[in-house]
C-alpha cells in the first residue's frame, strides 16, 4: 500500500500549476469592511451565550429533579402522631 494519495497515480496533484490570475478579476478584490466583521463576531458571541444558557438552565433543572428525587427518597418512616399524643408514641 502506498503512501500517496489515489489521485495521484499520474502525478497530476503535485504537477497542477494554478497559472497567472485573471488579470480581469484581480481588479475586484477588496477587502472586507469593519461592520462585517463586527456584525460576525456578534453573531457568533449571541449564539455562544444562548447555548450556555441552555446549558446551564437544563443543568439546573436537572439539579433541582435529582434533590427533589433524593428527598423523596430519603424520607424517615413517619410516626403518625395525632393531637395529644407525645412525641415518639404511637397512638391506636
């Protein structure tokens, strides 16, 4: 097995020479304006809060089923305990 790439059996991949530009299109290069940039890094700082927001009210309300569950769980064994009785007496 070999170590070059399938597409190179002719060589062509290290022989391919791009060529001169169009000298037509290097004309429209410019470059990209300050408010793109910015606008994009927005973009990107809004969708990085939302996701840890999400993140951290999903982790929350996790958090808050599994102490819930550990309460349920965890219960004593309750004495019924009516009006008048004392404290750790149980009543018919």
């Amino acid at each position: 097995m070999s170590d070059k790439p399938e597409y190179s059996e002719t060589g062509a991949a290290e022989e391919v020479d791009p060529g001169e530009p169009i000298s037509g299109l290097a004309g429209l290069q410019c470059d990209a304006s300050s408010g793109l940039v910015l606008r994009i890094r927005r973009t990107i700082q809004h969708r990085t809060t939302v996701g840890q927001l999400a993140s951290f009210s999903f982790g929350v309300l996790l958090l808050v089923l599994r102490e819930f569950w550990s309460i349920l769980i965890h219960t004593p064994n309750r004495i019924d305990i009516r009006k008048g009785a004392i404290d750790g007496e149980k009543t018919s």
